[in-house]
C-alpha cells in the first residue's frame, strides 16, 4: 500500500469531518481550488496552510505530525515520554489531582485507555480481579469489560458497555485510531450484551456505573478531565478518569473505606 500523501490524509480528514471542499475552503478563507489541488498533490502546501486547515479540521496533534511528515516538514509537536525530566511538572499535575480526589477512586490513561497512574480509591475496583489483567500495561477498558475484570460485579453491565462503546466510537471518529478500533472489536467480542444507554428516565442526568461490591451496591458517576490548550501530543491524549459516588450509601462506604494519602 503506498504511503498516503499530505493530500490524501487532509481528503481524508475532511471526510471524516463531513465537509465538502467548498465548505472547508470557506471556513478557512482559502479558494476550493487551491484546496483541491492540495488534496490532489497538485499544489504543494505551506506548513502554515497545512496547520491552518488542520484547525479548522480539529484534527488531532499526532496526525498533524503525520501530515507535516507527508508533506516534507519537520513535525510542529513534540511527543515526549511521560518519565522524561521535562514532563515531571504534568507527571506532579496528574498525581495531585489524582490524590485529590481520594477517597474517591480515579486513574489516568492515555489515548488507548492505558492506566499510567492511578490513586489509593481505584483499590476498591480491583480486589479479587484476574492477575493478568493486573500486569503493565493495563488497559482500563479491557479491565472493565472482561469476563475476568470487573463485569461481573457490574450491575448494570449492558447499559455501561453501551456507554462505553458510544464513547469510543466517538474517539475513533476524531482521531482515526486504528489502535482504538482494534480495542473496540476486541470488546465486543466479550459477554455481557451490547444496549446503549437509551432514552433517560426524568431525573436522569447521566448514565452511573452500578456495581456489587463486597455485598454492597454502590453507585458512581464518571467525570473526565484533561488538560486546557495542550502543545504537545503527550499531554494532548492524557485524561484522568474519576469516579465519584451517585448516591449517600456509596459516599458513605468511600468515607468509610478509603482515607485520604497524606
């Protein structure tokens, strides 16, 4: 397969965004025929047009890498390793809201859902789980929905699974991950049905996780929190996922089970 061309992938993003070529010329103040002969490789483009029209795309800073790549410019963002020196001040960001939240349980993943931190509260989840599901790197999603994982101290496992394939069908449909259409084929594969979230009853807001856990049923909403105007790739694809009690009886039994780290 030949390597995709800058024109290829901003044809490509464009369709995925759903947008004709005039649509996308007239957001980014440019002619649809110079923006065709970009997509055709008949013109080449600037790297400043090259980033601009990924704006107006919103495509994600790993595949504006790629495109600069393709076009025979250096890459605009850097992608460096979370245990670089230069990360430490995200890495101590990321622990502190972790702790943070304690008692509550929280974890941060990256953009394949891979736990690279996690607080004392995520405990709670994990008593009695399979090992291998344990060992690095663990996949939060995977430990979720794997017979071995956590469903089956799910409650409502069919309405979560929903949620969670709706939400990472819409990751798929930003970044293109391939990697993430892999996880989600490999999901569906395990047991526990497949139901979205439906239509809400009237004092719903969102879809809670319910569990039975150590003969309670506990109640939790998930709350997601990444960083504002990343400029790198790293931190661009962090989020701390948090799980904070839907109802007394599970605040309760946090409060009770759970103290927070000094």
């Amino acid at each position: 397969m030949a390597t995709p061309t800058a024109g290829d992938l901003l044809r490509h993003w464009r369709t995925a965004r759903r947008l004709s070529q005039l649509e996308l010329a007239g957001r980014a103040d440019t002619s649809t025929r110079h923006l065709s002969f970009i997509e055709t490789g008949r013109a080449t483009p600037s790297r400043h047009m090259l980033l601009h029209l990924s704006d107006e795309l919103d495509i994600p800073l790993r595949e504006r890498n790629r495109m600069l790549l393709a076009a025979g410019y250096a890459p605009v963002y850097a992608e460096p390793e979370l245990d670089t020196p230069a990360m430490r001040p995200i890495r101590d960001a990321v622990r502190q809201i972790l702790t943070g939240l304690e008692p509550h349980p929280a974890l941060a993943i990256d953009a394949t859902w891979t736990m690279i931190d996690a607080n004392a509260g995520i405990a709670l989840f994990l008593d009695g789980l399979d090992p291998a599901l344990l060992r690095p790197p663990v996949n939060a999603l995977r430990l979720t929905l794997h017979p071995d994982g956590l469903a089956g101290s799910i409650i409502n496992l069919a309405e979560w699974r929903g949620h969670l394939f709706e939400r990472l069908q819409r990751q798929i449909d930003v970044t293109g991950s391939p990697e993430l259409t892999d996880l989600l084929d490999e999901m569906r594969t395990y047991p526990g049905g497949e139901d979205g979230p439906g239509l809400p009853e009237p004092d719903q807001a969102v879809v809670p996780l319910r569990m039975r856990l150590d003969g309670h049923e506990l109640a939790f909403l998930s709350a997601t929190t990444v960083f504002g105007t990343p400029m790198n790739v790293t931190v661009a694809e962090l989020a701390i996922e948090a799980f904070l009690p839907a109802d007394a009886a599970t605040a309760t039994l946090l409060r009770e089970r759970l103290t927070p780290s000094d």
